[in-house]
C-alpha cells in the first residue's frame, strides 16, 4: 500500500514510462555484499529488458533512454550502490558510452550507518518495549560480529559503512555524472536520517560540482515527506525532472539525436 502511492503517482506524471520497484528488506542492513547482489539480479535483467544495457544488439547510444532513480533511506542507497558495483563490473568497457538523461531524487538519504543509527531506527518502528529490547539486542551483536570479521578477514562482509562515501559519487550509478540533477529530500523532524548529515552530503556533492537541489521539510517524519506535503513533494520531483530534460534538448541543439524513451527506475 505504501509503495502503490508512489507507482500511482508516478503513473499520472509519466502514463508512458516503465517502472522497476526494488524493495528493501530490513536485514539489508546487515546482509552480506554477496546476498545484496542476488536479490538485484532481477533488476539488471528488467534494465536489459527495457533496453537500459549496452548489449551486442543494440547502441546504448542510438536509444538514449531516459533513467529517473528515486531512492528512500539507507536501506535503498546500500542497494542502489551495491547495483552500481555490479554494472561496473559487468559493463566497465562501455561505461563510456553511457551518458544518459538521468535524475536521482534522494528521500532521507544518505548518512552514515553507525550503531546508534541502527537503534535509533527500530526503536521507532518497533514499538513493544519487550520485542524492541530483543531486537536491539539481536541487532547489536549482528552488527559487531559482521564488523569484527570484516577486520578479521580483511574485506568488506556489509555495505553499510562506506555507503554514503559511495553516494557521493557522481556516477554512483554507470549512466550517472556530474551532468544528472540530484534532489535531496529531507526533514528537521526526521530522527533515524539527521537534517544535518543529509545536507551535509548535498553541500560536499556540490562542490564536487554535482547539480544539487534540496528540499527541507519542517513537520514529516523518516520517509513521510510526500504524506505531509504532497503538491510540494511532486513539484520538486516534476522540477528536477524537467531540469534533466532540458539538459537533454540543449544537448540536441548542439548534435541532434534519434527521439528517445523514457524509463523509470525506484529503489
């Protein structure tokens, strides 16, 4: 029901274009790299499906579909930076190719993924005291053992430490770049993803040069912004949208391509 008020939305905006649901479990928070990349397999395949791949049989170029990536909390950056790793991997020698008409919207995301961030998150989910303290127990020790063998093996068992670091990179996605508009989606009364550390990752990505637009909501909470203010909410959406598009047609200005599509993508 939550998801559907958003693909809903979607569809009365853009009635042509496709969209890719990714869901977020809660133990993505502590899964392993490995387990993360299994479960998005089938989104390379909707990707290659919908024509968003490079591929033997067809220019990524020549098609030039259009890739809007609206992401939600830590849990939808971790996978959509592991999905990253993974298309590099898989298209590094055509990762040339892929400059694309693309956004990214970010709602209540990124920060840095600490313990405290953890607890914080499911103690306001979590409302039955005697299950909360079994919860935030069994998270606890999750947490500390995925760390201590990530030290003790030498390479990364969870995602969620560099993640934010990872969000911060201009082609965080292989079709991104400096070029894609990012819209950061934020609130002062969200407590599981601070103000502060959202908006400082918007200000380090700008000067990095990246085209950044936040939006600071007063009165929503964690991922609640488009319940408590929805015309402004889709306004921004529709805004960086459209800003995207514009870079597009002045692109045609200078050397005219063939029509492209569209294609949408939620993480």
């Amino acid at each position: 029901k939550y998801l559907r008020r958003y693909t809903h939305a979607y569809t009365k905006l853009y009635p042509n274009a496709s969209q890719i649901v990714v869901r977020c479990n809660p133990n993505t928070l502590w899964s392993t790299i490995s387990t993360i990349q299994q479960r998005l397999m089938p989104v390379i395949d909707a990707l290659k499906a919908l024509h968003c791949l490079p591929s033997s049989g067809s220019s990524i170029e020549r098609r030039r579909p259009r890739i809007l990536t609206h992401v939600f909390s830590n849990g939808g950056s971790i996978q959509m930076t592991c999905l990253g790793h993974m298309l590099r991997q898989k298209y590094d020698s055509t990762s040339a190719q892929w400059s694309l008409t693309s956004a990214l919207i970010l709602d209540s995301c990124p920060t840095p993924i600490h313990l405290k961030t953890f607890k914080l998150a499911f103690s306001v989910t979590v409302q039955n005291p005697i299950v909360r303290y079994v919860v935030l127990t069994f998270l606890s020790t999750v947490y500390f053992t995925r760390f201590c063998l990530s030290l003790l093996f030498g390479k990364r068992m969870m995602l969620v430490a560099d993640t934010h670091i990872d969000m911060g990179n201009p082609r965080v996605l292989p079709w991104m770049g400096l070029h894609t508009p990012r819209l950061y989606l934020f609130s002062r009364k969200d407590t599981s993803s601070p103000w502060e550390e959202v908006m400082h990752h918007a200000k380090i990505a700008k000067e990095r040069g990246m085209d950044v637009r936040c939006e600071l909501f007063e009165q929503s909470e964690h991922v609640a912004h488009m319940r408590v203010e929805p015309e402004r909410y889709w306004s921004s959406v529709q805004e960086v949208w459209m800003v995207a598009v514009s870079k597009e047609k002045d692109e045609k200005r200078i050397s005219p391509t063939q029509p492209t599509r569209q294609y949408r993508s939620l993480l």
